[in-house]
C-alpha cells in the first residue's frame, strides 16, 4: 500500500510490479469477498487515520481498487477474463 498511496516505491524494487490483479487470479474474488475485504480496511482505517477527509479519501480509492479487484462474471471491468 505504500507505492499505492504515493510512498517510495519498496515493494517493485524488491519483487518488480505489483500486479495485485493478476496475482489474486486464482482465488474467487466476487461481491462478498470485496465487501468483506472493505470492511476489514475500513476497519483499520477508523483505527490507524484520524483525520476524517484523508480517511473517506483513502476509502474512496480503496472501493475502486476493490471493485475492479473481483474477477468474477459480474464485474464490469473484467473483459472476459473471469475464473471459471
């Protein structure tokens, strides 16, 4: 998440590009898995992020991120790449 929210770049230096997408291929990723996927960041964010518009900032890049994410039949980002 720190290359992510604009931090150094510690993760590709190590392991290359993220490829967070192609990496969670092989798990089911659908609506409830997003959904319970949010409410665990939303979670540490009420924890970790006191300053309320950072916050709803961070959250709002974080349901993107979640929803293109789902790699089932129902997430129209997908084209045409959904787990059997």
């Amino acid at each position: 998440m720190c290359e992510w929210t604009g931090g150094p770049k510690l993760y590709s230096v190590e392991k290359g590009h993220p490829r967070l997408r192609q990496r969670h291929m092989g798990f089911k990723i659908g609506n409830a898995e997003r959904d319970a996927w949010l409410a665990c960041m939303r979670g540490a964010l009420e924890e970790t992020v006191a300053d309320e518009a950072a916050r709803r900032e961070i959250d709002d890049a974080l349901a993107k991120l979640a929803d293109w994410m789902r790699n089932q039949a129902d997430n129209p980002h997908d084209s045409g790449h959904a787990r059997p």
